[in-house]
C-alpha cells in the first residue's frame, strides 16, 4: 500500500485543478471533503474518462489534520471517539501525548486483498502465550480520518465490501479471532470507482454510498484535443505542469479549508428540508439516507461557496448525485435516473433553473 502525495518519491500527481470537464465527479469528491459524514462516492463510467486521475489527485488538496505522533491509527487527540485503546488508556492515565500535523491520508485498497489485509490480523499464538493483545493493523487502520479508494470495486468480493460499508457507517472495525475482539477507529470516506459494463454493484450495497457520480466520455472534438495536450505537457515534464497549477491548487486548497471551518454553521430552512424529504417520498426511495446526505450535501456546496443559508440551486446541484442510485430501476425506462430527479425537483419547488445542467 502506498499513500500517494507528489513529495513522497512516488509518482507525481496531476493536479485537480487541470482536470478538464468530469464536473459532476469532482464537486461530488469536494463535498466529501468538507464534510466526510455525506458518506463517500461511487464513480461509474467508461473506461480511460479519468476516473482514477481525477481521485489521486484529490491528495494534493486535503488538509493538514492532528494526530497522535507514532500511532498506527491516525488517532484524534482531542476526539475520543477517534482515538485507538493505548491512546485512550494514555489520555485516561493523563499521560502527556506527542502530536503532530500531518496531511489527510490516501489508501489504496488492491482488488486482491484479503480480509485480514483490509481488517487487520491477530496474532493469537502471542495472545495466548505472552497474554497480550498482538493486532497487526490492515488498511482500515490506515484509512481512519482519511480516504479508502477502491477502483474497479464492482469486481471486489462482495464479503469485503460489506465489511468496508459497515465500517464506513459505524466508524469502527473489529476484528474476532478465536475468543479475542479488538475494536479500533475506522472513519473514513470511501470512493469507489468501476465500469458499468464490468458489472453494477448489488442495489443494498450501493445505497450505503453517499453520492453517486456518473461519468461519460467526453464528445466535443475541441475538449478532447485540449485533455490530450495537457495530459502530454503533464507527461514531459510533471514538475513544469504543477508549478504552473500551483495558484489555482493553493486557491482551491484555502476554499476548501474555509468550508470545513464555516460548514457547522450552514442553516438549510425547514421548508426545504420539507421539499427534500418530499421529493424522496414521491420517488419511492427507500430509508432515509437519500433525505439526510441530500441534507448535508447541500449544506457542504453552500460552504463551498462561501455561503451561510442553503438555497433551492444548491439542493438541485446535489440532489441527482444524492438520490439517481436509490431509485428503483425500471428495466422499460431509458430516461437516465438523474434527469427523473432533476424533474421531481422541479414539480416539487415549482421551477426550473436552467443554469444547472
């Protein structure tokens, strides 16, 4: 597993801000940043449209977090809900803690990992000889106030992503082995990515996806020829590319920034709450998860902008990402399920705006 940054010696990362169109995938990556309870995001689309580009390159812009220096769980320390057992146990003892800033992690999760990879593993011959909890941490360990990537995930065993979405929702992970449980923090927001000709992911799992983006291939012969010369400055020479990107990411990054610190204090009124959970019911989704992540979606897009009070466009920016994969499928309907909510909204607020597409 490697945590892919540009200074890290790996390879250099292109940078978000040249990313050419895919506006749909990236708002949806934003949101999640700001605010990581929307749940995460399942990207689908055709193959070589930058899907997995577009994800790296979302490191550059995460934020610096503090965490609890030489502990494998990026631990809080001042969240005790975010903080493994030795820090608790150390925090409980008032022992004095060593922390450090260090920026949002990013883990890549490989389609053949196996479950004591993902979970962590427990070494229970030193467990019962020596009397000690002997737990090797997996990548949920290592994703914990970070990020989780998991490209192709359609074609990931369904056990693994069942365990994935339950410690997504619960924000923790344990592991049982033979009599012996060990819980650990495990918060973190997931994105997958996959082709929807390689297959759809099972309907249960896809609702425990916040967001939903879909992806196509760009037709404007203008647009293509503009990606493919970027993408080739940016392979000559990636640093003379980045350098050039510097202002707009360092932009970007701030923004971001700014919205995390401004997004506890968003108001959405109660008649739009009311729309929203009306424009759920009229469309049959089921549960109330399409009702509370268009919530704080929308919530999160007026901290993006600067903005302190949801308004109607906000709620039309985000609710087709939020509510397109909680629909119903009919086999007979060829309309895209993100165009049904789009109407939805419109009957339900009693407008169109026209500067959504």
């Amino acid at each position: 597993m490697n945590t892919l940054t540009s200074e890290d010696g790996q390879r250099p990362v292109f940078p978000f801000t040249a990313i050419v169109g895919q506006e749909e995938m990236k708002l949806a990556l934003l949101l999640n940043v700001i605010d990581p309870k929307i749940g995460g995001v399942m990207i689908m689309g055709d193959r070589g449209t930058g899907k997995s580009t577009t994800v790296r390159a979302l490191v550059d812009l995460l934020p610096e977090i503090a965490v609890v220096a030489d502990d494998p769980f990026n631990s809080d320390p001042h969240d005790p809900e975010l903080m493994s057992e030795d820090v608790r146990s150390k925090v409980r003892q008032k022992q004095p803690l060593s922390i450090i800033n260090t920026k949002i992690s990013m883990v890549d999760l490989p389609l053949g990992a196996t479950e004591d990879r993902v979970c962590g593993s427990i070494d229970i011959e030193k467990a019962l000889t020596e009397g000690v909890k002997a737990f090797e941490p997996g990548l949920l360990a290592k994703a914990n106030r970070g990020i989780l990537y998991v490209d192709e995930v359609n074609l990931l065993d369904d056990h693994l992503v069942d365990i994935l979405l339950d410690s997504a929702a619960s924000g923790w992970n344990t592991v049982e082995r033979e009599g012996i449980s060990i819980s650990h923090p495990a918060r973190f927001i997931l994105i997958g990515s996959g082709n929807p000709e390689e297959g759809e992911l099972r309907p249960q799992l896809l609702d425990r996806f916040g967001m939903h983006a879909q992806v196509g291939t760009v037709k404007d012969a203008e647009l293509r020829v503009k990606i493919v010369e970027e993408r080739s400055r940016f392979d000559q020479n990636p640093k003379v590319f980045r350098d050039a990107y510097s202002l707009t990411q360092d932009n970007l990054r701030e923004q971001i920034k700014q919205a995390r610190g401004r997004l506890p204090n968003v108001h959405i009124d109660h008649e739009l709450r009311v729309n929203i959970s009306k424009i759920c019911a009229e469309l049959n989704v089921d549960g109330l998860r399409g009702d509370i992540v268009t919530n704080r979606a929308a919530k999160a897009l007026a901290a993006l902008g600067n903005r302190d009070t949801v308004s109607p466009k906000d709620i039309l920016t985000v609710i087709p990402l939020c509510l397109r994969h909680r629909l119903r499928k009919d086999p007979l309907e060829s309309i895209d399920s993100g165009l049904l909510v789009k109407e939805k909204f419109s009957q339900v607020f009693g407008y169109v705006s026209k500067t959504v597409g």
